[in-house]
C-alpha cells in the first residue's frame, strides 16, 4: 500500500482530492482491526498524525470548535473535560487507555457504528460536523451526517476537520451497557441532555437501531408533562413512563451480543436513570 503523511490540512486536502478512494488513517483503532481481520485491504491510506491543524481546539463561548483528531483522552479528564461532562464519560468508557490515547471522535464520525461511543452524546448535543475539502469548508448537523449503519454524508474528497459542541449550562450525562465493565461494545447506550433555560431534555441512544436515535416523540411527552425549567425531582409515574416511551422508540436486533428484547428494556432502564439524575 501506499502511505501518504501531508504535514498541514491544506496537503492533506490535495492528497485526498487526488485520491478519493484513500483510507483516513487519525489513530487507527478502527481501521487496524478491519485489516488484522482481513474485512479492508487498503491500496493508499492518508496519516493525519502531523496535521495539527486537525487538533486545534477553540472557544467561540456559544459552542466550542474541537478539532476532529484531538484524542478521547484529553476528553477524559484532559485539557477538554470542560466541554462536554457527557462526552467525558462517554470517552472514559472508550477501550483501553492505550485506545483513548489514540482513538478520536472524527474517527469515530468517520466509522459511524450505531454503537460508537460519542455519537450519542453528539447526537444529544445537536452537534454540528465540519468538512473541509479543496473545494472550501461546509457544516451538517449531526442528524444528517449520520446516514446509517457505517454510513455517513462524507464526501470521497471531503475530510472531517472539527466537531462544532454548544455549550449547555445543565445536566448532561451518558451511560451504556455491555458484556463486562470494561473495554467493551455497547449492548446498548444512552445520553441525556438537561437544558434548563430552554426548558427541554434531548435523548439520543446508541447501539439500538440502524444509526444513533434521537428519541423526538418521547422528548416532546416529557415537555408537555413536566417542569423542565428547573431541576425539580419528578414523580415515578413521569420516569416509568418516559422509559416506556423510549424503549418504543428503539430499532434493535438481535446479534452475538445481545438480544433485541434486552435491547429494548436497557435503554428504557438508562434513560430513566439518566433523567432521575438529571433532575436531582
């Protein structure tokens, strides 16, 4: 194969405008195992390892640029723990910490599995996903890059440059099950988000349906039967049944590692968690 490793954005660009069917190389965690396992023979792949461009982080006060190659590590509790207290837990269930020190959240955009560990949160946060090719720079909301399973709205000569986080003032938290208590895919996974002076919660589950499901219907319920201004506990009548709601609202199947009915009730389960501590 031949290996490409453009040291600015602008040479990474024009690598991959000349070669559209390149493979994006960031840290490789996803990639290396499709090839260890034989499921991607690559001709050329494209390292983004010097790009630093890639790794810039800013603080536009209504939301925050995060640079698309930045590692989960420094999510975890690193130089960017403040930006998302959701995407901090979601990257400390990521692997192992030879994996978070790698692994990115372009990089899991760009893999775009159901199970993917930030896409929730990303999904929670109505994220928006910058991609920058010869041709200029344009911006898609998480719901629309997202197209299906390990399908997203990247264009062959496109690259995923930065994720664009508003910066929400209330509770946000992520949660997730699987096989064991660590390094593990999620059997099933949720992330809720409490925005109080909008006076709404937004809900996004991982690992249940063909993309992340941003749980619209059950969201609307929850707004017209409760006080979402404030952090009030709300009665078990309102937690059961926004669970029920969201476990109608789940696609899964069932797989090697979970059933579709375990599925089902699991994010119920973890939404009601979620909220019950949203509004403690």
């Amino acid at each position: 194969m031949t290996i490409f490793s453009p040291r600015s954005l602008a040479e990474a660009l024009q690598v991959i405008h000349e070669h559209p069917t390149a493979r994006l190389l960031a840290g490789g965690t996803d990639t290396m195992v499709e090839i260890n396992f034989r499921h991607f023979e690559p001709t050329d792949i494209i390292s983004l390892r010097y790009v630093t461009e890639l790794q810039a982080f800013a603080d536009q006060g209504h939301n925050f640029r995060v640079g698309a190659a930045i590692p989960y590590k420094e999510f975890e509790n690193g130089s960017y723990a403040h930006v998302s207290r959701a995407l901090s837990e979601a990257a400390r269930t990521v692997g192992s910490p030879q994996i978070r020190a790698a692994g990115t959240i372009g990089g899991n955009l760009g893999t775009c599995s159901p199970a993917g560990d930030t896409l929730p949160v990303l999904s929670a946060l109505d994220a928006q996903v910058e991609l920058a090719s010869v041709n200029g720079v344009r911006t898609l909301s998480i719901h629309d890059f997202m197209l299906g399973v390990k399908r997203n709205a990247r264009a062959a000569n496109e690259i995923i440059s930065a994720i664009h986080i508003p910066n929400i003032d209330g509770y946000q938290g992520y949660a997730k099950v699987g096989v064991r208590n660590a390094m593990v895919i999620s059997i099933a996974s949720a992330c809720l988000v409490h925005d109080p002076k909008n006076k709404r919660v937004a809900l996004a589950l991982g690992a249940v349906g063909p993309t992340i499901i941003r749980c619209r219907d059950s969201e609307v319920w929850l707004g017209e039967n409760a006080d979402l201004s404030t952090s009030a506990p709300l009665s078990p009548e309102v937690l059961e049944e926004f669970a029920r709601r969201v476990s109608s609202e789940a696609r899964p199947i069932t797989d090697h590692r979970s059933t579709a009915e375990y599925r089902t009730h699991a994010v119920g389960v973890l939404a009601q968690r979620l909220l019950k501590r949203a509004m403690q």
